[in-house]
C-alpha cells in the first residue's frame, strides 16, 4: 500500500512522522515510523526554543537521513504550555507544512499527558504545570470500543485552575473512584490532596500516576491516531489551545479618553 493523503482523509499506515513539543520547559523531537519511535531528543536548557530547536532537528534526521520530503504527517503539541515556546512551534509546523505540503495533527499536551497511564482507572485527568500557583487539566475518557485505552475522549474543554479549585471540582463528582490523576509534577498537588484527605474519605484511595515530561513520543503515536481518523488540519487551519490569556492580555489596559 502506498502513502497517501488528502485533505479530509485519514492515512492508514506506512507513515513518517515527525514530532515536536514546545509547549514544556524541557521541549522535544521524536520520529516515527509504522508506530515505531526511532528517535526522540529532548533537553533541559535556559537557551530559547527559537535558537536551538532547529539545530536540534537538523542533527536529529540527518543521523537517520531523511528530509522533510521524506514525511508523511507533522504532529504538534498546540497547547496548553508556554506561550512564547507554542507560537515558536506552531510557527515552525505552520511553515514546514506549506513549503512541503504535509498534513499537521494538532495534538493537546494534556492528551499526551493521558496517553501515558497504564492505569486501569476508566476516567483520566491528566494535569500540568500552568505558572502562578495555577495547574492545567483535562478530563479524558477511556473509550468503550477501545479496551486498550489507545483512545480517549475530552469531557468538556481543559482547565486552568488553582490546585484547590481543582480538588474541589473533583470531590464534586460521583464517579471518583472511576479516576486517576496522571501528571509529570505530582509534587503541585501534594498539599491540597492532603487537605482533601482529611475532608474527603474518599481521597485517600485516590491514585496519582507519574507521567513523563518527554511529550513529543507520546505526540507522534497520538498524531498517527488522529491521521487514521481523519482529524487533521492544515497551516491555515492550526491554532494554539492556550486556555488562559497571556501576561500582555491581562495587564493590558485601555488608553485613557481624551
């Protein structure tokens, strides 16, 4: 079977994809083939995004030899995560899609957080670090046609709250015990669980599952999911899921009348 692709048709197999994460301080690379990771970097540095990025991909395919040509799907974590790192990544797929003419799948950072449980739990919230004493999160349903839990359905839109609001929220919910945090900083929601606990009986059984901060393997196999269901965009079509406004949006103020 060939590789093809049209706009509003799914790719069925023997893809090339390329992954990229620029949504978490760490940042990350992967490639996939056939479902196969064969190669991912990432790397904890103060040096922007913008700087290092593409020298990282460049060194990343010319060790395997391949070129932009050679792909078949770009898979981009549109948010939620870093403003300035989002618009840098999504920049960058938006470009690389209308020079080579590649499909994108916009994948949420949350999903990819969710992706990553091996839990039994039916009902996942995946969560992350928002700044500000805020954290971001989902609630992500495993399908019922899909035991092995490769798909997962949005309850409702994500989140951003305090990790107090967030506690709240849940024991507000009958189906609790159905649920597993999943998260890469458990540490921020230590304090307010302990709280819960002691209010909440039902908290202390509560599971909080570790999740890698590495996304962008979790965004190739989740990139090739939606090519096979057919939701895909394109450069114009792309857009970031920030959730929350920006620092220049909230302390923006109107010029005074004259």
């Amino acid at each position: 079977m060939g590789r093809v692709w049209q706009r509003n048709c799914p790719i069925i197999a023997f893809v090339l994809i390329l992954a990229l994460d620029t949504s978490s301080p760490s940042g990350s690379i992967a490639i996939l083939r056939d479902d196969k990771i064969i190669a991912t970097t990432s790397a904890w540095t103060g040096e922007i995004y913008s700087s290092r990025i593409f020298r990282q991909l460049e060194s990343l395919m010319d060790g395997l030899s391949l070129a932009f040509a050679d792909l078949d799907l770009l898979a981009v974590v549109a948010g939620p995560g870093s403003f300035t790192g989002l618009r840098v990544g999504l920049a960058a797929v938006k470009a690389w899609s209308e020079v080579y003419r590649k499909p994108i799948a916009a994948v949420s950072a949350l999903e990819a957080v969710a992706a990553q449980s091996i839990s039994r739990a039916s009902i996942l919230v995946p969560v992350l670090d928002a700044r500000r004493a805020q954290i971001y999160y989902g609630i992500y349903k495993r399908a019922a046609v899909a035991p092995d839990a490769s798909v997962l359905e949005p309850e409702g839109d994500e989140l951003v709250s305090t990790p107090d609001e967030f506690f709240e929220r849940l024991a507000s919910r009958k189906d609790l015990s159905a649920m597993a945090i999943v998260t890469p900083v458990p540490e921020l929601l230590t304090s307010a669980l302990s709280r819960y606990e002691t209010s909440q009986p039902r908290f202390t059984r509560f599971c909080i599952e570790q999740a890698s901060p590495i996304l962008a393997p979790h965004v190739a196999r989740l990139g090739a999911l939606h090519a096979q269901q057919g939701r895909l965009v394109d450069s114009l079509t792309l857009d970031a899921n920030y959730i929350r406004r920006s620092d220049a949006e909230l302390h923006w103020k109107a010029p005074a009348e004259t």
